[in-house]
C-alpha cells in the first residue's frame, strides 16, 4: 500500500499543473544551480544569472543534510537527495518546496550518483550489490530498474546524452573499506571515460591513458565531451571529441578547476574552482576564453550546472 501510495504521489506532482513562481523565476535569462554549503550540518540549492550579478536561494525546506548532494530535475519539480555516505545508502525524490521526500531504492544496495534523463522520465545511478559498483537505470517512481554494467570495476559519475539513447561515464578498479562506492576521487585511482548505449550495450574506453579522467558530459549537440583530469599534474578540465580524439586543455591552474558542466545552447561550459581556499563557481566558452568569476563568498559552493 505505502508503495502504491507513494507512486500516486508521483504521478499526481508530474501531471499537476505548474504551481506558484519559484525564487529562481526572479532572475532573468539562463540559471545555473549551485549546491551552497552556509554550515557544516546544511546544504541549499541556490541559482546565479549567467553574469553572476543575480543570485537567489531555490531551497525553501531550511536546509538539508549536508552528507546530501541535491540535484533539480530539468523541469525544477524534483530534487534528488543522494548520501555520501552507508548509514543512509538509498536514493530519494522530493517535490521541489515539499519537506516530504520518497524512497526510491528502498535499501536495496548502496546507492549514489543520480543524474536524470533530459526529459526527466529517467534515472541513472551507481549502486553497490553483492560486492560490485555498476550502473543502473529506473523510472522516476523508483520502478523499471535496470543493470547496465557487469563488471568487477567501479563505474560510475554517469551521464545521459541529449536524446537519451547514450550514457558517458567513468570506471576505475579501487576500492577501500572506507570508501565501497569509490566517491572520494585519491590520487592513486586512475579513472577512464567510457561510453555505452541506455540498454548497457557497446561499452568502450574513450581516453585510454595514465592520469585520472573523471566527471564526464556530453555538449548537447553530441559532439564533444567535456571531463576533468589530472593528465597534466593536477585536476584541469578538457574536451574532446564523442569518439575521445582531438583532446584540448581549456583551463590552466594551479588549483583544482573540476565538475564541468554544459550550457544548454553548447557555447559556455560552469565548473568549480577554488579561490582563496574557497570553492566558487566559473563559466567560461567553449574553447577555454573569457572566463569569470560567479559567485564571490566565504561559503563553498559546490556542483554548478545550468537549468536544462
């Protein structure tokens, strides 16, 4: 019944019809989402302009649980609720401005990683289940699970292309009893950028080289992919070709520049850079040029990427 319950709960939200404006309905043009970190137990989910000249807070629920990543759905409704960490391994969906959020794994394996499907019907995830991290896909009511991967590696940071049809994401073969999932990217794990179709089919290894690559994603006009890696000493971003040719450094610094993000027209790329021990968030084009600055705080801000 609770099940039943709670896929009518869903089904209401997503054919309702669009309520109230948000706090991110006030700036204007293109947003980016942020995670904003203002204590050490919270998280919230904030918006900056393009420009950085406008800034608002979307979270009206007083914080979550810092362990927590959040990530908004393309069409605001939802947020995903992920755990860093095994003493709350599940995946959970919650109505945006709701306090109430839903189970979606219900303690089947370790669960991290959500990303939806640009379309917002789909899921992608990692989960750890007898002893292996793979891939899985479900619906958004947690239903129509699907395993991906078969491996005895890692996979995981797992992203949709713009249609739907392809899954970009990286593999690796460390793993330690503090960290089962392999979140916590070290200095010795050497991640590689693979790439499949949604069913799992046509697994292939796109960078093929020393040096960690991680956090993958597609241009949204299937072109290229855009990664950070540590190929060159410390954590840059890059982009390459779909088939991992053609490879170009586009930032250079010496701090860590990571979790690079696509606009959706494909001409600026968001990440997150530290500044002064600070992690804020950066834009910049395609080909590396005209980079800025978007957030200017003592609080990290985490985990940029543009509403869809």
């Amino acid at each position: 019944m609770k099940i039943i319950l709670n896929i009518l709960f869903i089904l209401l939200v997503i054919l309702s019809c669009v309520g109230p404006e948000s706090k991110e309905d006030t700036i204007t043009g293109p947003k980016i989402y942020f995670n904003r970190y203002p204590t050490s137990n919270t998280v919230e989910v904030w918006c900056v302009s393009i420009d950085g000249k406008q800034e608002k807070r979307v979270s009206t629920d007083g914080g979550i649980k810092s362990d927590y990543r959040v990530i908004p759905s393309p069409n605001g409704k939802f947020k995903i609720l992920s755990s860093y960490f095994e003493s709350d391994p599940d995946l959970y969906i919650r109505v945006t401005g709701s306090q109430e959020k839903i189970n979606l794994t219900k303690g089947i394996g370790i669960n991290s990683d959500p990303v939806f499907s640009h379309d917002g019907s789909m899921i992608v995830y990692k989960s750890k289940r007898n002893n292996n991290v793979d891939l899985y896909t479900m619906k958004l009511d947690g239903f129509r699970v699907k395993r991906l991967t078969t491996t005895d590696l890692i996979e995981s940071n797992p992203k949709f292309s713009q249609d739907g049809q392809k899954i970009v994401y990286t593999t690796h073969g460390e793993k330690s009893e503090n960290d089962p999932l392999g979140l916590f990217d070290d200095n010795d794990s050497d991640y590689e950028i693979y790439l499949m179709d949604v069913n799992g089919n046509n697994q292939r290894n796109l960078t093929k080289r020393d040096g960690s690559d991680n956090f993958p994603e597609f241009s949204p006009d299937e072109i290229h992919i855009v990664f950070q890696s540590r190929r060159d000493g410390n954590e840059e971003i890059y982009i390459m070709d779909i088939d991992g040719s053609n490879v170009k450094r586009l930032t250079h610094n010496g701090v860590d520049d990571i979790h690079p993000h696509f606009s959706p027209d494909g001409t600026k790329i968001v990440y997150q850079t530290q500044i002064n021990k600070n992690r804020e968030i950066m834009i910049m084009d395609t080909n590396g040029d005209n980079k800025k600055r978007l957030t200017k705080n003592r609080i990290d801000d985490w985990y940029p990427r543009f509403e869809i």
